[in-house]
C-alpha cells in the first residue's frame, strides 16, 4: 500500500511540496518572535521613512524570511493540484501551528529544574525560564492575528491565480505566480498587524498599557509590504526554475494532465 503511493509521482511530489510548505510556515511561526534591522543585517545605516507621521526603518520580524517561501508554494501546489490540494495543506498547516503553540504552552507551565533557570548566565542569560517563556509564548492575539492572516492569504492566493490563469492559459506563470502573491501578502501584511497589535493591544490594555494607534499601523504595514513586495519579484526566477524541474520530473504528459485536472476543480 505504502509503496503503491509513494510509486507515484504525482503523489510523492504532493508529499515534497506538502511538507516543505508545512515545515516552512511553522518554522516562520516560531522564529517570527524576532525583530531585525534589514539595514544592518546588509551592512547599510538604518533608513529613515516618514511615513503618516511616523519615522520608521526596515525592522521585521524574522518570519518574513520565510513567508514568501510558503506564498510560492502555494501557487506552485495550486498549479499542480488546484484549490483543493492548496486549501487541504491550508487547514491542516493552521491545525498544526496551533497544536504546537497549545503545546507550547504546555511546556511554559512545566516547572523548571533549578539547575536550567542558571544553566547559561555565562552566556549572558541570568533566566532560562524566562527566555524560554518569551520566545515561545507569544500573546493570544498574535497568535490569531497570524493564523487568520495565513487562511485569508491562501484563499485570496488561491482565487487570484485561478482568474489569471483562466484570463492567460499556460502563458506568463510569472503574472499569476507573482501577482497572486503580492496580492495575497498585501492581505497578510495589514491583517495580521491589525489584529495581533492595533486591537491586541486594545484588548484588556492597562492604564500606562501602550496602544498602536491607526497610523502606526498603516505605517508598519506599509512598510512591510514593501519588503514583501521586493522579494516576491526578486523570487520571479526561483519560481520558473522550480516549474522545470517539476516539468523534468513529471514528464509533460503527466504534468499537462494535473495542471488540466487543477483548472476543472
């Protein structure tokens, strides 16, 4: 039975593509807790934009590395599998990220040795549980800021590619890869910054609590955007170099048939 599946090729390569997508957004999940400056990782003096008032440079959080990663995933899956196979990988990607917050949560709450509270005050951390705590347990309505901002990107992602698509035929997988992603991640970009901030830190807020105000969110998001924008483009080749060698792997009978199949769904 097993071996039955994994001999064909279509399956294995939706096992491939499947778990690198997975694994891709989980990862971007959990190293997302970091904030960088784009600036001086390249070598370059911060930036200043002002933008609504606001004076910003290209700080982001670490998952951005990752998140057009997962967006060209998608429209590679989309092209071989169609909306059900990018909607299947969908859910079950967001069921996976909350089990492992819930889990860690779970691991949070267990109660520290005391040698692991001290284990790297050399290493300049005087708390491990506390560094622990603030890595992996990110607050509540980041969390679903996230996560509904991943589910609302890969349906718009999903929809976007088909129009093209039908509008262009096998033509220009660029226009429908690339533009299905920066319309999706336009989305992802502002929404999970309204929630997860603007009204997560609304919710529950305490007297001296700061409170992101509407401009500073439409500054940030911009500002993200911006970032995310590039890189999609930058990633246009990546994308025509993935589709030969799936062409190359598939065969083009077998691939002329899923991407028709994909089109009919």
């Amino acid at each position: 039975m097993v071996r039955s599946i994994l001999s064909n090729k279509a399956n294995r390569l939706f096992l491939i593509l499947g778990g690198f997508f997975i694994a891709n957004a989980l990862i971007a999940e959990i190293i997302g807790v970091k904030i960088f400056s784009l600036e001086q990782t390249l070598g370059f003096s911060p930036i200043s934009l002002s933008i609504f008032g606001n004076e910003l440079s290209f700080n982001l959080t670490a998952g951005v590395l990752l998140w057009p990663v997962v967006f060209i995933m998608t429209d590679l899956i989309n092209e071989y599998y169609g909306p059900r196979g990018v909607r299947f990988l969908s859910w079950l990607t967001a069921g996976l990220i909350a089990f492992a917050f819930i889990i860690f949560m779970g691991a949070i709450r267990l109660s520290p040795a005391s040698f692991f509270i001290s284990s790297k005050q050399g290493s300049g951390v005087p708390d491990m549980q506390v560094a622990y705590t603030s890595v992996l347990g990110q607050g509540s309505f980041i969390i679903i800021g996230s996560l509904t901002a991943f589910l609302l990107g890969q349906l718009v992602d999903v929809l976007v590619f088909h129009r093209i698509k039908k509008w262009t035929g096998e033509k220009y997988i660029w226009l429908r890869a690339t533009g299905s992603t920066l319309v999706s991640q336009f989305l992802d970009s502002f929404v999970v910054l309204f929630i997860a901030f603007y009204v997560g830190t609304r919710v529950n807020a305490q007297p001296g609590d700061f409170q992101w105000p509407f401009h500073l969110f439409l500054a940030v998001g911009i500002v993200n955007y911006c970032y995310k924008f590039v890189v999609a483009i930058l990633l246009t080749p990546v994308i025509y170099g993935v589709h030969a060698l799936i062409e190359k792997y598939l065969g083009k009978e077998l691939a002329a048939s899923m991407k028709e199949e994909a089109m009919r769904q």
